[in-house]
C-alpha cells in the first residue's frame, strides 16, 4: 500500500466486518450450544429407553427361558404319564385276566376248606371227651393248689408263732436286719460313673435273700446269717413297723419291751428309729408322715392302746437321755451338761432317779421333747456320714397302769377263800377259784410245772412276776409301771475312714468301747457266765434290765450294702447273729410289791396246790 494513504477508515470497517462476522459466528456458537443441548437431552432420554427396553429385553428372555423349561417339564411329564398309563393299561389287562380265574380259584379253595373243616370237625368229635376231662383236671388242680397254697401261708405264719413262742420261751433277743439302698455319699471319692459298679468301692456286697436271710459276697465266699426278720432295700417305714408293732401289745401286759438300733455310722439307724430328717430341722406334726421311724410310730400305738382301756387308768411319762463319753446326760433338763448316775434296787432294778419324766398324753407332746432332745444331742460331720451321732439316744416311754383287782391292798389272795362257806373244796376247784393272771404268776420249774402255792399265801420267790418300778396312785391303789426303752446307738467307726481327729476322736473311741461292752454283754450271757459285765460302760449298765431278761428285746441291725463298708458290715451282722444265740429265760412281768406280801388265809387242813402245764399262750 503506498504510503501517506490513510488506513484508519479502511481498520474500522474491517473492525465493523469482523464485529459482525464474530457476531454471527457467536449466534451460530449459541444456536449450536442450544441445539447440543436439546441433542444431550435427546440422548439421555434415548439413553434411558434403551436401558427399559434391555430391562424388558432380560425379563422377556427370562419368560421365555422359564416358559420352554416349563413346557420341557410339561412335555417330560406328558411322556412320563403316557408311560404309566401305558403301564396301567397294561396291569389292567392282567388284572382282567385275573378277576376272570377268581371265580375258578374261590370255588377251589371253598372246596378245600370244606374238606379242612370237615377233617377238623371230626377230630374235635373225637376229642371233646379228652378235653372234658383235661378241664376237669386243670380246674382239680388250680383248686389243690390254691388250697396248698393258704396252708403253706397259715403253716409258716404258725411257724413264726411257734418260733416267737419258743424265743419267748428261751428268752431269745429278737433280732431284725435292714440293708439300706445305696446312696451318694458311697462312692467317697470315686468318679460317678463308676457308681455302684463291679469292683468299685460303691459295689452292693449285702444282698437280701428272702424274709429271713441275707447274703455277704467276699472275695473268698460267701456268708449267710439268718434272723427273724430281714428287710430288703425297698421296705418302707411302715413295712418295718407293721413287724415290730406286735410286741408292743405286751407293754399293756405287764412286760418291758426295748428296740434298739445297732449298725455302723451312716447305715439308717437314726432313719429307722426317728424318720428322714436332720436333727435341728426335724419339725414334729399331729398327722402322720410315711417317712416318722420306730419312735413316733410306737408313740401312736401306745396312745392307741391305751385308749382302748378304761379312761383315765393308763398314763405315760416320756423321758430322753444321751449317753456321751460314757457320761448320762438329760437332754429334757435346762443344763443337759449335768451328768447322772445310775441307782441300782435293791432288787437289781435299774433306774435313773435325777432325770427329768415329763408326762404326755399325745404322740405330738412326744415327739415334741424328742426334737428338744435332739437339739442338743452331740452330732457332727465324718468322712463317712455328714450327720454322725455322736452319743447313744435313749427315748424311754413308761406306762403306768393299775394293777389286776387281785392285787390291791384290799383283796389278798386269801379272800378267795375266806369268801366261801364250804369246809372241804377239791384240788380242781381250788385251781378254778384262783385267778387265772395268778397261776400265771407261779413259777416254772424246767419241766414246764408251776411251783406249789404254799398255805401261807405268799409269791413264791423267783417268781415271773417282778416288783420292780412299783408304786401306788393317790387313792393308794396298787399301780404297775412298765417301759418301753427305743435305743438308736451311735455307730461304730473306723478312725482310718472316718477321719476324726481331737475330740471326734475321743468320741469315737468312747463310742467303740461301749458298742464292744455290749458285745461283751452278750457273749457273756450266750455262754452263760456267772459274771456279765454290765457294768464295764453306763451304756450296757443302764440296759441292763433289757438285756438281762428283765424285757422282751428287739435289735434292728442296719446294714451299708457297699464294699468299702464290709468290714463293719460283717461285724454288724456278726453282732446279730450273736444275739440271736442268747437264752435268757422267760421275760418276767411286773407286779406291785405288795402282791408279794399279801396272805393267803387258807383252811388250816387245805394242802399245796400244784399247777401243772404251760401258762397260756396269749402270755407269753
């Protein structure tokens, strides 16, 4: 461009020019803008169809997919069931063809049956005689040995009496074994599983063998003992008591009964005697409870006796000693502590004037003093038993009843007779005029004869009828007194097993020496030596009376069944055998004192009466 023009004209238009042309172009840049805008629109919504339409696209491929499986299961099925129907076509025709030979083969077997029945018809015919007298016998037979059978009862039930009787006789010292089941405290430190098995220590060695044996199995062999009566492991309370609830009618009689419990700590003698209870949590009721021992059950009977009597004639005092370390200690008295000594009669009589007898006129006021008692009675814990008694409990119940009209002050024998008018009577009529209780009371000689009742009219001496315990009631009228001693002894111990040390130690030590006095006792009078020591322990001096022959005496051996007890089992039931050897002679009865000093006035020609022959059996 040649110079000196001017270009400043020619820079605004182009300016102007590119203003418009940018202009345009920013529209177009605006209108593109928009229009992309409208197309990312568009394409977000073609965007989304297309995601619905591969969403529609999967499910109708899923229909599908489950539509052909469904008509492949259809037609799977269809060819399956063309098969079974096939098939049943099939046993259609078989069973066609079967139905029509039924009518062929029920014609057969009707026949053969008729045939059958006709054959066994025919053998019933020429059988029904021999039935017949098959029956007769059969029902000859249940008959004999129904009637077999009611002998073989009555004839050992008369056994047993006869047996009793002959104990009576003899003296013997009733004795009853009890094995109790196993319990926990058995296995000692045994794993559990191997309880009761064989070869363990809990292993049962004690078994019953019937109602009057049972059986020790050792290593070497076995041991049978025999007693009057053996419980098994399942007898109940009320069992053992229904055995030894006859003896207490003798106590209405005039005979002293003691039971007394014997067997090694843990072995039920507190359970036989008293009930399932621990001493401090032992709560006495009025009703009766099946599991009330010895004690509380002999209560009830006595009470149920006596008012049976005239009332008001009988009353009963209860007392309850221990004896610890050898000591007599009364636990009804407020210091149970204080110790008493036995007092020795003139006659022999055992009793203990200082302790308390407090009188009762129901089971529950007895048993009520018995848990006083217990409260302070000495217990404590051993290895072998949890709740071990620690002293000898003696519960003593004595009746006082009045004594036969023969025997009161003012009816002397010698009344019989001075009542009469005739000058010469015969021996017979004598012998009938006399009471019956009073020729009962002569004695025996060891040919079963009465002694003669001498004119003078007074008891011969060694007489069955006894003075002991006599006194008179307020009105002066002569009264007899009776006992009945329940004895639960403290078991036996071996130091070694029941681990006591100090004074459980000394305990057991005193218990042991005691329990070995008693077995002194015994052998003593099973080989019939002049001395007896009685007085070696006051255990065995303060039963005395009982053992000697003064009462009718029960002992309750109670027995652990487990190997780790044999050793005291077998001394326990070696005890019981012992005494079951003892002959003490007749038991005595009680008479007043002063039926030994009344005077027979007889006519100064009469002569010695002699009574001949056994006293009645419902006194012995």
């Amino acid at each position: 461009m040649p110079l000196g023009i001017d270009r400043s004209h020619f820079y605004e238009e182009k300016v102007k020019h590119i203003e418009k042309s940018n202009r345009v172009k920013d529209e177009r840049i605006g209108s593109l803008e928009t229009e992309n805008a409208m197309l990312y629109l568009k394409l977000a919504q073609l965007r989304g169809a297309l995601q619905h339409t591969r969403q529609e696209s999967i499910e109708i491929h899923e229909q599908f997919e489950d539509e052909s499986r469904f008509r492949k299961s259809v037609a799977e099925s269809a060819c399956k069931f063309k098969q079974e129907l096939d098939n049943i076509k099939k046993d259609m025709q078989s069973v066609q063809s079967a139905a029509k030979e039924i009518p062929k083969q029920f014609n057969e077997q009707v026949q053969h049956a008729n045939s059958v029945v006709q054959r066994h018809k025919m053998a019933f015919q020429s059988q029904s005689s021999s039935l017949s007298e098959l029956q007769e016998r059969l029902a000859h037979m249940e008959l004999t040995l129904h009637d077999v059978t009611d002998r073989h009862a009555k004839e050992k039930k008369r056994r047993q009496e006869l047996h009793n009787t002959l104990m009576e006789l003899r003296g013997n010292i009733r004795v009853h074994c009890r094995v109790r089941p196993l319990m926990d405290f058995d296995r000692g430190q045994e794993d559990m599983s191997s309880f009761g098995r064989q070869g363990a220590k809990s292993e049962v060695v004690v078994h019953f063998v019937d109602d009057e044996n049972v059986c020790v199995r050792t290593t070497k062999h076995n041991k049978v003992f025999e007693y009057e009566r053996v419980y098994d492991m399942t007898e109940t309370q009320n069992g053992l008591f229904d055995e030894v609830q006859p003896m207490l009618t003798s106590l209405l009689d005039g005979y002293n009964i003691c039971i007394m419990a014997y067997g090694q700590t843990g072995s039920g003698k507190t359970h036989t005697m008293l009930g399932s209870h621990k001493n401090e949590d032992y709560n006495p009721t009025r009703e009766t409870h099946p599991d009330e021992g010895v004690i509380p059950r002999a209560a009830r009977e006595l009470f149920r006796l006596t008012s049976e009597k005239q009332k008001g004639t009988h009353t009963v005092e209860v007392s309850v000693v221990e004896i610890y370390n050898n000591d007599i200690r009364d636990l009804l008295s407020h210091d149970p502590n204080i110790k008493h000594d036995i007092n020795t009669g003139q006659d022999n009589s055992i009793s203990l004037p200082t302790i308390i007898s407090k009188q009762v006129d129901t089971v529950y006021d007895v048993m009520c003093l018995v848990q006083h008692g217990l409260h302070t009675r000495r217990e404590s814990a051993t290895m072998v038993h949890e709740h071990s008694s620690r002293s000898h409990l003696v519960v003593t119940l004595t009746v006082v009843s009045p004594a036969p009209s023969f025997f009161s002050k003012n009816s002397a024998p010698g009344d019989i007779f001075r009542k009469t008018k005739r000058k010469s009577l015969t021996e017979s009529q004598l012998l009938d005029m006399i009471p019956e209780a009073l020729l009962q009371a002569t004695p025996r000689d060891s040919k079963g004869r009465s002694s003669s009742l001498s004119s003078s009219g007074s008891m011969p001496s060694g007489s069955m009828w006894q003075s002991n315990d006599i006194s008179t009631n307020s009105a002066g009228q002569a009264v007899i007194k009776t006992k009945l001693q329940l004895v639960d002894l403290a078991g036996s111990e071996c130091v070694g097993m029941s681990g006591v040390k100090g004074q459980a130690l000394r305990e057991t030590a005193n218990i042991n020496k005691s329990l070995s006095a008693l077995a002194d006792v015994l052998g003593a009078l099973a080989e019939h030596r002049a001395h007896v020591p009685y007085r070696n322990t006051r255990l065995t001096h303060l039963l005395q009376d009982s053992i000697g022959g003064d009462a009718k005496l029960l002992i309750l051996l109670c027995v652990a069944p487990a190997q780790r007890y044999i050793t005291e089992s077998l001394q326990s039931l070696g005890f019981g055998a012992r005494a079951r050897q003892v002959q003490r002679g007749q038991t005595k009865r009680r008479l007043p004192s002063s039926a030994e000093k009344v005077s027979m006035d007889t006519p100064k020609n009469s002569r010695s009466i002699s009574v001949t022959g056994p006293p009645p059996f419902s006194q012995r």
